[in-house]
C-alpha cells in the first residue's frame, strides 16, 4: 500500500516521503480502514510518539495523520461494535502508524460510525479539532451560558469549531488571529475579533475562559486576563505561570467515541460546521504541511476516492 513516511526526525516536512509500505495488521480489539480522507497536526513531527513505541524503541519508517474517515475492511479478533463495510471516523493512536495511509489499524473503541450524507473529507476534519474543542470548554473549562471566552486561532481548524460549540451554548466569544482572519472568524459566530498583529491582547479585559492553541507570549499574556475563578486552557505547552486566582490547565485530546458520534450528528443538523481549508492528494502531503499556516480553517488529505472499491489494495 502507498503511505506518506518519516525516517529522519531532523529533515521536517522535507522529510516526508510517499513510499510502498506493508498491509497493517489487524491486532486483538482492531479494524482495518481503508482510508478515503485523513487530518495531521502540524506539530507531530516534532512529538517523541511519532519517533519511538511507547516502550521507547525507534519505530521508523512511521506513518504521520491522526485522524481518518474511512471504511471498515477487516476486524481483528475479538473486534465487536462494528462491522466490515461500514464508514467511521476517528483517532488513530500516538504511538502507531497513522492515518497518511490507504490502509490503517485502529482500536475500534477510537472510532465512530459515520452516517451516509456526511463527506469524508469534512468528517476527517472533525476528530482531533472537535473533540479538542469539547474538551477544552466544556469537560476542563466547563464553560456556561453568559460567560466570555477568549479563543486564540479562532479561524484555524481547533478554533473555528470552538467558536461555533460555545456561540451555541450562549457564551460570548472573542476570537483571535490575524487581519487575514477576521471575516471568517466573525462568520462563525465570535462577538469580537482581535488582531495579534496590530491589537493589544490587553484591550479585552477579563474573560472567564481562554482557550489557547499558540502558547508563547501570547500564553503568558492570556494568563493575566483570566478573571477569579476562571480558567486557562492550553494545548500547546505546559503553562509556566497560573492566574491569579484562576487555573490554567494543558492536555491531550483523548478519543471518545460517544462525543464523535454527537459531533457527527450536530454537522448533520447544520448545528456546527466544520472548516475544510484545503484538500490534498496523498502526493502533496509534504507541501500541505508546509502550507498549513497559510490556509484557514483544516487541511485534509484525500487518500482514495469514495467510489473505489473498499479492499482492493495489495497485501504485503
């Protein structure tokens, strides 16, 4: 099968290589997919899981992309829930072969099934970036109707589904980006937006949530808008500083089925929509790495054609 390789973890995005890898094999617990579309983090190849097992030992050639829309081609032993044929979206695992793939193994209990009317490439731009999302607002933040919440990257894959999650549940929303970004984010639902480039972070005054997907200095000047007993959420790094009577917290998202399964359905109901940038061939996966702070929204890797038979590649 064809799949995009990282052998060298100092060549970066120059690095990723469209090579002829081994079928996967189907583990206890495991489904096969066929992937027809499939996310990244731009991040991940600068993430220790990328490079090595969780037991530490070098896994080169490893395979990139966590998350996939796709269809179901063979059960590992043991496999319940789904079934062979059927579309699901999900999480790949950190410290496995990912999603960049035409074939992936992924533990059944990380994905969910996908209804018929929703496209594969929107629904591979959901798993990491809504899931995150949730969990940042409303399983660490538990944000609530009436308060404010400050969102940074509100136009990017993370940030733009954030927007709309907390506009529905009556939060006002302030978003962040560049010039380029304001329409978009103000479509979406924020109140107000900012411009990291010419606005001062300042001017927004206390919110009683920040979610943070830059860290750096803009990190550190978030900390300081946090009114009392509000809360910081950050995945970009481990925050050095915690408000002044408030908490910042960082995390990893973590799979959930039941909440990919909601997720799906708000699309369906027109009550959340996520944001596809750019869609890519298998073959331009390096250059849509390279590329990916330039394009708004998610972009996403079109790995095999929905009309393509669901097994049809080799075995070796």
């Amino acid at each position: 099968m064809r799949a995009i390789t990282v052998r060298d973890r100092d060549a970066g995005v120059n690095g990723l290589t469209l090579t002829d890898m081994p079928y996967p094999h189907a583990a206890e617990n495991d489904v096969i997919v066929r992937v027809h579309a499939a996310g990244f983090t731009p991040g991940e190849l600068d993430w220790p899981a990328t490079w090595t097992d969780r037991a530490g030992h070098d896994r080169t050639p490893s395979i990139p992309g966590h998350e996939l829309s796709g269809v179901v081609v063979e059960l590992g032993y043991g496999t319940t829930g789904l079934s062979v044929g059927q579309r699901v979206f999900g999480l790949t695992d950190w410290a496995r072969n990912g999603s960049l793939a035409e074939y992936t193994a992924v533990e059944a209990r990380n994905l969910a099934p996908l209804p018929a009317d929703i496209d594969h490439t929107v629904a591979a731009a959901l798993p990491i970036s809504g899931l995150t999302a949730w969990q940042a607002l409303f399983d660490h933040a538990h944000l609530t109707t009436g308060q404010t919440v400050l969102i940074h990257g509100a136009a990017g894959g993370v940030g733009s589904i954030a927007v709309q999650l907390a506009r529905e549940v009556g939060a006002q929303v302030i978003g962040t980006g560049r010039a380029d970004d304001r329409a978009a984010t103000l479509a979406l639902g924020a109140q107000t937006f900012v411009d990291l480039d010419a606005d001062d972070l300042r001017q927004v005054g206390e919110v009683d949530v920040v979610l943070d997907v830059i860290g750096g200095d803009i990190l550190r000047q978030s900390t300081e808008l946090v009114r009392p007993g509000g809360t910081l959420v950050t995945i970009a790094m481990p925050p050095t500083v915690q408000p002044r009577d408030g908490r910042a917290i960082f995390f990893v998202v973590e799979p959930d089925r039941v909440r990919l399964a909601d997720l799906a359905q708000r699309l369906r109901t027109g009550r959340l929509n996520p944001v596809v940038g750019a869609v890519r061939p298998l073959t331009e996966t390096a250059a849509a790495f390279a590329r990916h702070r330039r394009t708004p929204g998610k972009t996403i890797i079109q790995v095999a054609d929905e009309q393509l038979p669901a097994a049809d590649g080799f075995r070796g």
